[in-house]
C-alpha cells in the first residue's frame, strides 16, 4: 500500500489523531484558522510531496492538496502500523515565497 492510500484510509475510517502542534498550527494560521474539515479535503484529493522515512518514533510524508475552497495546505502525517493510527503532525497554509508551485523548496 502507498502512502497516500494509507492516509486517505485512515481519515475515511476516522483513525486519525492531532498533535497538539498541530492544533495551535491550525488554530493560529497567519493565512486564516485551518478547519479539520479541509485537512481531510486536503489529504483525500492531495499527493505527497517529500518523505521522511527516517523520522521517529514513525516515518512521516508531506502532503500537498487544495480545500474544496482551492485554499492550498500542507499537511505532515506519521503512521503508526501497530495501531494504525495517522499522526496528524501539523498542517499549515505554505508560503508562497518559500514554495515553487507549493511543491518544491525554493532554497
């Protein structure tokens, strides 16, 4: 299974936890509040974009997507295979000065 059909699974059936990083990120957004509404809207119509295999104590990947809204968001996730559990790490509004088209780095 790929990465993103992990993490679009694991939002349909709702086995999906926030850090509370994640949370203030969303709660505190310099580009308006992020609804956990568009954080699944994001993921399920979204690609990844970078890999971190190495994280732990779980590989984590970003996400790119768009809201229903055409609001442009990144979304970090770590997987927990023994509980199968995704780790919504923090989600964020990327700025477009530090972002080529929202997917690449600009450094």
């Amino acid at each position: 299974m790929h990465w993103i059909e992990i993490v679009r699974r694991c939002f349909d059936v709702g086995s999906v936890a926030y850090t509370r990083h994640a949370r203030l990120e969303m709660k505190g957004e310099e580009f308006g509040h992020i609804l956990e509404k568009e954080v699944h809207e994001t993921v399920c119509g979204g690609e990844v974009i970078e890999e971190y295999l190495g994280d732990a104590p779980y590989p984590s990947v970003l996400i790119f997507g768009r809201t229903q809204r055409n609001r442009p968001l990144h979304v970090v996730c770590a997987y927990d295979q023994d509980e199968d559990l995704l780790i919504t790490v923090t989600v964020y509004h990327p700025d477009p000065a530090l972002w080529v088209d929202y997917r690449r780095r600009t450094h």
